[in-house]
C-alpha cells in the first residue's frame, strides 16, 4: 500500500502527545507538545491527520489503557496515517513490549513495500522504518523502563516510610486541614467536619448533610461543592480522627496499634469508630470501602514462609460458595514474599473453633467498656530507662556489651507491656458490661472484639504454604499461643 497523500501531496502522519502526572514536574505539558510536533512535520513537509492525546496517562504501568494509543496503531494498519511523530521516544511508550507491536507494523509495512515514517522532535536518531533506528528505540524504550521502574520502587519505600513515621502523604491539603501547612486544623471547617459526624451519628441522612452544606455554602479548596458521597469519604478516611492510612487501609504498627499522623485531629478514634459501626450498619450487607479493620486476622496471620503479616483481600465470587475474601502474603514491594494466599473462611473458622476451646483463657470477660489500663507508669518507667542507657550509650559512658546486656530485657519487657496495652485499646464492645459467653455471643462481638478474642489465646497465626492444593488442610495452619 503506498502512502498516504493529503491535498498538498505530503504524507499524512498522526502526532501523538501524553503526560502523566508523574511526568508532570520534569515534562512538557501536551499542548507545548502538539505545538514543537507540529512545527517538525511541516519542516519535513509531512501533514499532520489527526492528533491522539492521552493526557494523565502512564506510559510505563502495564494495566493503563491508552485509547489513543491504540487508535493511533489501529489507524496505521488500515491506512489512514502514514506514520507517527512524538515529542520523545518516552512520551510515545516505555514499555518495550509496546514498542514491537509497532516494530512489527513498520517490519510488515517494509515487507510490502509501504512507506511508514517514525520520527521525534527530540531525538532524529529514532525511526521505526529503519534497522539503525528500531535498535536505538528499542535501547531508549529499556533505559526509560527501567527509570520508571527505578522512581516506582522508590516511590513506594518512600510512602511506606512515610506511612510507618506517621507523616503525611503528598498531595493537596484536604478540608479542614490548613492549605499552608496540611496539619493545622481549619477552626470553621473542623467544625462543619464534626457537626456532620453529630448528625450522621443522630440519624441525619448523607444527603441531608450535604444539602445543608449546599445551603450554607460550604465549599471544597478547589471551590466545588460536596456532595454526599465526598463527604462520606472525608468521614470515613481515618485521617479525621489522626490515624494513618496506607494503600487504602488503616496502617497498623507491629504491636498492631493504628499509627498515629503528625496532624491534628479533627475527631477523636471513638467517635470514628462509633460513625464506622453506623455505617457498616446502614449498609445491610452492601461492600463499601470503610478503611477499618474488617478481618478477622488482619494483621494476626504471618506468612509461613517468610513469616510478614499478611493482609486480607476480597475475592472475585464465581459462585455463591466460593470464597468471599483471601489472606495473602504482601509482595517483596511492600517486606513480604508475595508467596503464600489462603481462602479466608476455612482460616477463620478454625481460629474461631480454637478460641471456644480455650474459654480457660479469660475470654469471658470482653466487656463494652474496656476497664482501665493500670500499667502506663510501669510502661512509661521502662521508656525512660531505656532513654537514659541509649543516651548513656550514645555518649561513650557505657560500653556496647553493657547497653545490650541492660536493654534486653526492658525490650522484652516493653513489649509484651505494649501488647497488652494494644489489647486494651482493641478492646471496644457493644453490649452491657460484664462476663460475656464468647461461644454463645461471637456473631454479637463486633471485630475488634472478636480480634481482642484471638490475641488474648494466640500471639500470631502462621499460614504454611499448602500441602494438598487447593483442598484446605488444618495442618497448614499453625496457631501459636501466648
């Protein structure tokens, strides 16, 4: 097939831009693009067909769609363009699987000796109708993969560390928090934020919360309104009442406890808790994304292989019998091994059965009310004789074999005082105080009670790798008791 020819004669092209927002602080952004693409096609007296633009696409995630990118090759195989300019071999793709379904094409096209054309404004180096040319590409698609691969990792052990110091994520300061430093609490927003915590607690529809809100004009940073399913996901973010979040779910520390942000808090964890137990209640069943700790061995269960906590996912429901949810171990991205996945209800109801056989273990007496914790000082006294040995320590007073020999067992010590502290504070009921028959009551409990159940008989739950395939075994399940 020849060439294409516009009105003039030239050979019809498509310009292609894109941007992503990881691209957004070192890149030009698609207009500028369009404009230094359009000046080299008529440099070269090429006309420009069309325009294909995915704007605040990624060009390295595997699972990003890019329609215009598929377009664009679609219109190359049936001849409606003639070829392809973009601004740099990067902004066209940085996947070199990408990259050969277009080599292919241009391979093909010279098999038939159809004319294509590839250039960059960029680069002139890069032309997919040449041998010289799909060697460079190829070499500069690998070097940009692996740059996006490089600034995902690290951007990842960056959120992760930033999770883990409890320190705010990027992004925009959201309402209620100041615009200048995103931890300062907003007096009038934090309060609209609080009476709309009230109402929903009351019995106040999301709606009628919003409409109030509309009425009063009440308005976003960006100066929108909100709507009720915007401010349902304020109000469910764990941030208002102070806690961390990370990849989507309450982050745990490894006593288990909710990591505690550098931010105000504009609510405290009870009164989020209560609004979450309304709104798992006002559900019926339905899913929502409620960000709170919903499983019963979040946390709890550890790899056998590797042995990281492992994390709770839902599960694609082929049928009614199938599994709704799966515990698996985190990828080597996020410490785990990425290795060992169990169905969640066979784990469930065997740890559950264990906790009814050791009623011996003063599970009977989960209360509404926690009673209070009386070691704090005890707890506080170990801190402070830790502080003063590492500063000891740190100043050359004592020596290295000394500061272990004395920290040791104030470790041990701290630790299992700040189990029994997370307990405590795991430790929420909903029904009348007093000695409650666990067996008799456990679809009652809420989930943190019936998490403080499990940790009050086991420490951890090791998952082993399956030895009979798909069938659950017991014998994978290893409980490890306190």
């Amino acid at each position: 097939m020849a060439e294409r020819r516009g009105p003039s004669g030239g050979i019809q092209v498509g310009i292609y831009t894109r941007i992503s927002k990881d691209d957004e602080a070192e890149g030009l952004g698609v207009v500028r693009q369009e404009e230094d693409c359009r000046l080299h096609c008529a440099a070269r007296g090429w006309e420009v067909a069309k325009v294909y633009e995915d704007n605040d696409l990624s060009a390295y995630k595997r699972r990003t769609v890019r329609p215009e990118f598929r377009k664009m090759l679609e219109d190359l195989k049936a001849g409606r363009i003639d070829g392809v300019v973009a601004w740099d071999i990067d902004r066209f793709t940085r996947q070199p699987r990408e990259l050969e379904a277009w080599i292919d094409e241009y391979e093909d096209a010279e098999r038939r000796k159809r004319h294509l054309v590839f250039d960059s404004v960029s680069a002139s180096d890069i032309d997919l109708s040449t041998e010289n040319g799909r060697f460079i590409a190829r070499i500069k698609v690998t070097i940009a993969n692996k740059s996006s691969a490089d600034t995902s990792r690290r951007t990842k052990r960056k959120h992760l560390e930033l999770a883990t110091q409890g320190k705010l994520p990027g992004g925009r300061a959201p309402y209620g928090w100041s615009r200048e430093d995103r931890r300062t609490v907003v007096p009038e927003e934090a309060e609209n934020l609080r009476k709309a915590v009230r109402d929903f607690l009351g019995g106040i529809r999301w709606a009628t919360i919003a409409r109030e809100w509309r009425d009063k004009g009440i308005r976003s940073h960006s100066g929108g309104f909100f709507d009720d399913s915007k401010i349902k996901r304020m109000l469910v973010n764990p941030r208002i009442c102070g806690y961390r979040m990370h990849q989507g779910e309450l982050f745990l520390d490894e006593h288990g406890e909710p990591v505690v942000g550098d931010w105000e808090p504009v609510v405290t964890p009870d009164e989020w808790h209560l609004l979450m137990d309304k709104v798992r209640q006002e559900t019926e069943g339905r899913v929502v994304r409620d960000y709170a700790t919903k499983y019963l061995l979040s946390g709890i269960a550890r790899c056998g292989r590797c042995g990281t906590k492992m994390r709770a996912f839902p599960s694609y429901r082929k049928s009614k019998t199938s599994s709704q949810f799966r515990y698996a171990c985190p990828g080597k991205n996020d410490g785990g091994c990425g290795g060992v996945a169990r169905s969640g209800e066979p784990v469930d109801r065997l740890i559950r059965n264990a906790v009814f056989l050791s009623s011996d273990k003063a599970l009977t007496d989960v209360r509404t009310r926690a009673p209070e914790w009386t070691k704090e000082e005890e707890l506080a006294s170990l801190e402070r004789d830790m502080a003063e040995f590492k500063q000891a320590w740190q100043e050359k007073r004592m020596s290295a074999a000394r500061y272990v020999a004395l920290t040791d067992d104030l470790e041990k010590q701290m630790a299992e005082l700040q189990r029994e502290r997370a307990l405590h504070r795991a430790e929420v009921a909903t029904f009348e105080a007093g000695p409650v028959d666990v067996r008799e009551r456990w679809e009652d409990l809420t989930i943190e009670q019936q998490r403080a159940a499990v940790l009050k008989v086991f420490r951890a739950v090791v998952i082993k790798p399956a030895s009979n395939g798909p069938v659950f075994d017991p014998a994978d399940i290893e409980p490890v008791l306190r």
